[in-house]
C-alpha cells in the first residue's frame, strides 16, 4: 500500500495554484501592505527593509513628474505646496466637504464631483495621489513574490460612505489592482486578532492615528462582525500631540515667538522635532526636542511628565469619545467584551494608561498597532483568493452582489444594492398589473444584470389573499432584511387589507468568490446590451399594460362606441399583440409608437368613459343622501 504523502511545513503542495492576494492598509499618514505567507500574516517591507510607505506623494516639474513615500516626506520641509499628504481626507468630497482644509499646506480647489490638489505638475485629482501609493505597493508585492498580483482587500475606516468607498474603489483600479473587497479598518484589527474565532459579544476598537481618531464598536456573533457604532474625531491624531508638544517647548524657550508667527518651514522643522521626541518618549523617560529654528535654535529635555501635562486635553477628547459612542449605542463600559489598540500614536504609554482606566481591563496590544489593519485584511484576502483551505466560511460585512425582485417582463429591480454593508434593510412598494388581481408572485434574484434570466434565482414565494382591485392600486410593500449572518428575510405586505408572506434565504450560500468576481465582470462588460434588453422589455410591459386596459374597458363600456370605433380600437390591439408576441421585428421604438397610437385612437372613447363614470357617481350620491 503507497503511504500518504505530507508535504514540507510551509510547502504548499501546488504553489502555482497559489494566488497572490494582499491586504492594503491605506492610512491618512501611512500606508502598508501585508500578505499571509506559509500560514501568517505579514507586512512586506521595500527594498530598504522598511514597511511602512508615507502617504505621500510630491509632484515635481522633473521627470518622472513625482515622489511618493519616504522621498517623497523628505522634501516636505523645502516644497510644501506641491508635497500631497493626508490625501484620503479629500478622497470622494469636495472642497467645502473637507474640515479645516484650510490648514492644509498645498491648494485644494473644487473639481467636477470632488476636490482637485494644485500642483506644479497640474491639477490632481485625489483618486490619482491615491492611486500612486497603491501602485507603489502593488509593485512591492509583485517584487516581493515575483508574480503578479491577484487581488486584494483594501480598508477603508468604518464611517466612510459609498462617496468615498468608490473613490478608493477608483484608486484601486487606476493602479491595476483587483480589489477583492473594500473591509473596514476596525474589522480589519478585529480579524488580526482573531476575534472572530473567540467568543462572541461586543469589542471595541480604539485606533488613534496620525491625523484621526476613530473608535468603532463592533458585535460578533456567528463569526461576523457588525458595526454597531462608530465615533472619534477627524480631526484629533498624533499630529496634535506633536503641536502640543511643539508648542510646550516654545514657551520653555525664552525668546522665541508665538507659534503662529513661525514660518512654514520652522513649523514643519519644530513639529518633525516634535514628533521623534514624542516618539522616544514612548519607551524612554526623558527625550530631547531640538530645532534649528530661523529666530535662534530650540532645545528642551522633556520628561515623561511634561509629555503627560502638555497633551493631557488629547487623551481626554478621545476617552470622551469613547463614553460618547457607546451612550449613542446604548451601552456602557462593562458591555465591552475586549479592547484592541489600533494606530501608531497608541504606543504611547499616556493613552495605553488613560484606554485601560477607562475599560478597567488592559487592551490587546500584541500586535505591532501599525500594522494589525493591514494583517487583518491580509487574512481576508487570503481567503477570499480561496488560498485558505479547510476554512469555507467567509466573513461577510457586505453584500457581494445586489438583491432584488423580478417584476413585469422579466427585469430585476434592484432593492439592496452590492457592497451595502450589513446587517441592513431596504423596502420598496409594488403593484398589482392587472384589474383584480388577488395574488403576487414574488420572485428574489441576486446580481448585477438587468434581466432575471441573467442573474442567480434565489428564492420564489406568493403573496395571496390581495383584495381584488384596479390595476395599480393595490399597494405591496416588499422589505428586504439581511442580518449580521448575512441572511436575507424577503416579506410583503399589502398596506391596505395587511395580508402578508415572507421568506428565508442565505444569499450568499453556494457562491464561490470566483463567481461572484465572474458575475460582476459579466455585469461591467454587458451593460450596454442590457439597456438595450431593459428598453425593450419596459416597452412590451407597458404595451401590454395599454392593451390589457383598453380590453377592459371594452368589455364594460363597449356600447359607448360606433361599430365603425369598435372595429378601429380591436385591429389596434390586436397589431400591438401581435408586435409584443412577435420576437424578430419587435424594437422598443416602433412598440413604443403602436402603444401611443393606440393611446390616440382610444382617447375620445375614455372621456366617454370617465363621462359615464361621474354621471353614476352622481346618481350614486343622490341614491345616498334621500
Ligand atoms: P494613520 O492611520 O493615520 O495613517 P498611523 O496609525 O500610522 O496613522 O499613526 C501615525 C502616528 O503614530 C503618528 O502621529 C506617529 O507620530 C505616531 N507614532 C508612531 N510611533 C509612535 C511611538 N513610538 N510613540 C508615539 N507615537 C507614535
Ligand atoms: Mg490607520
């Protein structure tokens, strides 16, 4: 008998079938790029060791035109106004959108949907300075294995809305990248941790950057994570430790001016300063801040303490904060399950001390703060690229591909659109199309086309009992709920008798993540034909619609007409049937113009009607009040 063979440690049997995903940690100060490598997650450092890239990109008159990252930082001090940093708080907004835009030190102005950066080499748009740090990235992975890259999830923080989330989507794209899924950068640090596989309950995540302070409150249950709060401040992040800082020093320092009148390049010299003191700080007791500064050098030994004073009003907004996301949520302090710590600017001691007073428990911080968003994503990429075998059971915080309804003549009308992140509910109001009718058959579809028979059935139910009434005036209500699990509860209600019907179904079930990329690719390439498909479709409905109303009048109010009249409206029903019917020659235009003539030869025949109609009205109220 052969023996079973085992592979090596860390030798994937076939490494060709081996995907290259990577997780994209794209930050307002830093940006990093992860991927899972013989099992564990972790960060790809470029060609100098370092793993962290600057999220900024300084454009010049010289070729190549730019500097992105490290370099790029160097000159910031020399060439402010054309050294793009903090980019993402533009990303998807205009300029009036953007908070204390002002202080930025290049010119934002408003461009067509969202704001422009000038620069030496032109007006950029934020997308472009995005895509120029992925680019960067993606080229580091594809270095560093070799290979080209497959995909990846990128983060996003919790609040960004779907302004901003297709914006980065943009980004992606420009620089070639395949963006697997956009994830949420507290679910994201969850992930690292991997809290998914713990216990469920309520966690929160603290993550302080460098420009940003986010706090996120998320629910676990069956292994996804809801988000069931965000809050912070946007504009509250080591940077305003590093003023404080700055600022203490100064007036330690006697002669030197008020930090307003600094010039730029003191300021920026004194904050760099700043920064890699307070930076020190976080593992020393005491540290140096000096600065060759245009009004007389600065230097000041700064303790522990002194660090502690001069920020202390920071670490407090942001334990405020906290107490205020949670009240919003309705939950207090002992509903926390655990506390993970995200963002460079929580290694300092100040704010570990000031989270675990608040929490009463030491948060997680075993994981490097830098990194843990971008390791998260990398294990999300990694199984979405299906390279995480033995583990089918994907994390779903957003829907995949949209879900909707069939109606009349086989079009989907979307009710949750794809990437809407759960859980969530959407409703929208239906009809009945023909007089009386007392059912509905409700048919729910997933994906991206516009005709049913393109998209994956999911599930058919009826809604009966309807009070029988004119066409169109019944009114169905038909709400689509997905919960945390990502299971989706289709009803229907008709508002006016209550009757009601509602069904189960697991929308993502059965769905690789190659057939949902093949089904998207398939929606992005056919949009076209599927207008085209739609047009014609609505204009056979709304035939149909006109036939099956003049019929019915036909058959109540038939004696208003002439024979030669009846003879004339029967022969245009009949050629408008018969062009529905008919596959080969029928275009929605010449539909379109039969339906309007029929429309025309039934005019006087309905203010007859509407006539009759009033008349009995009338005698229907003096019936009434004798
Ligand atoms: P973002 O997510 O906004 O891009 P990061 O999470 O990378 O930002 O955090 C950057 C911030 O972390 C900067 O203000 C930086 O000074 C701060 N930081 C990094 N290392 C330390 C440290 N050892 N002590 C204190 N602050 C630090
Ligand atoms: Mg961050």
């Amino acid at each position: 008998m052969a023996l079973l063979q085992i592979s090596e440690p860390g030798q994937s049997p076939d490494p060709h079938q081996r995907k290259i995903a990577v997780g994209i940690d794209l930050g307002t100060t830093h940006s990093l790029l992860a991927s899972v490598r013989n099992g564990i997650a972790e960060c790809l450092p470029d060609e100098h060791g370092r793993v962290i890239l600057p999220s900024v990109v300084r454009y010049t008159t010289e070729a190549p035109g730019r500097q992105i990252g490290y370099e790029a930082l160097a000159a910031q001090h020399t060439d402010p106004g054309n050294t793009i940093t903090s980019v993402k708080r533009l990303m998807g907004r205009q300029r009036g959108d953007v908070h204390n835009v002002d202080n930025l030190p290049y010119t934002v102005t408003d461009g067509e949907g969202m704001a422009l950066v000038n620069t030496v080499a032109g007006n950029k748009t934020p997308v472009e300075v995005s895509a120029e740090l992925l680019a960067t990235l993606r080229f580091r992975a594809e270095d560093s294995f070799d290979n080209d890259l497959f995909g990846a999830v990128i983060t996003v923080p919790a609040y960004f809305d779907d302004a901003q989330r297709q914006a980065t989507k943009d980004a992606a794209q420009l620089a070639g990248i395949n963006v697997l899924r956009l994830i949420n950068e507290p679910t994201a640090a969850a992930i690292a941790y991997g809290l998914e596989q713990g216990s469920e309950g309520v966690y929160a995540i603290y993550d302080l950057g460098g420009g940003t302070f986010d706090i996120s409150i998320l629910r676990l249950s069956k292994g996804v994570f809801e988000v069931v709060a965000t809050g912070g401040d946007s504009a509250l992040g080591g940077d305003d430790y590093d003023r404080a800082l700055a600022h203490w020093a100064l007036l330690q320092t006697p002669g030197q001016p008020a930090p307003e009148q600094l010039s730029a390049t003191d300021k920026s010299m004194l904050y760099n300063a700043a920064r890699a003191c307070k930076e020190q700080l976080s593992h020393t007791n005491s540290a140096e801040l000096a600065a060759p500064l245009g009004g007389g050098d600065i230097s000041v030994t700064v303790t522990a303490q002194n660090f502690a004073d001069s920020t202390a009003q920071l670490t407090l907004r942001t334990v405020q904060a906290v107490r205020k996301t949670l009240r919003d949520a309705d939950m207090g302090i002992d509903d926390v399950q655990g506390v993970v710590m995200v963002g460079g600017s929580t290694r300092m001691p100040v704010v570990l001390q000031a989270v675990e007073a608040l929490f009463g428990k030491p948060p997680l911080t075993n994981l490097n703060p830098d990194e843990v968003v971008a390791l998260g994503a990398a294990i999300q990429a990694n199984q979405l690229a299906g390279n995480h075998i033995g583990d089918a059971l994907l994390l779903l915080d957003v829907i995949p591909l949209s879900l909707g309804i069939e109606t009349m003549g086989g079009l989907v009308e979307r009710i949750v659109p794809r990437n809407s992140s759960i859980p969530t509910a959407r409703g929208q109001d239906f009809t009945t199309f023909k007089d009386g009718q007392t059912a509905l058959a409700l048919h729910v579809v997933q994906g991206e086309r516009d005709l049913v028979a393109d998209c994956r059935s999911l599930a058919r139910f009826e809604l009966r009992g309807i009070p029988p009434m004119t066409a169109g005036a019944a009114r169905i209500r038909v709400t689509f709920t997905v919960d945390a699990d990502g299971l989706l509860q289709v009803g229907a209600t008709e508002t006016q008798s209550g009757v009601q019907a509602h069904i189960d179904v697991k929308p993502s079930y059965g769905l690789s993540d190659d057939q949902i990329a093949a089904m998207l690719r398939d929606s992005f390439s056919t949009a076209q034909q599927d207008m085209q498909a739609r047009a014609l479709v609505e204009a056979r409905v709304d035939a149909e619609r006109m036939v099956l109303a003049t019929q019915s009048a036909l058959d109540a109010d038939a004696d208003l007409l002439t024979a030669q009249e009846r003879i004339g409206i029967t022969a245009s029903i009949s050629s408008l049937s018969d062009l529905i019917g008919s596959d080969a020659s029928a275009n929605a235009a010449t539909i379109e113009s039969h339906t309007k003539q029929l429309a025309a030869a039934t005019e006087g025949f309905a203010a007859a009607r509407m006539n009759r109609g009033i008349a009995q009205a009338l005698s229907g109220k003096r019936l009434d009040s004798v």
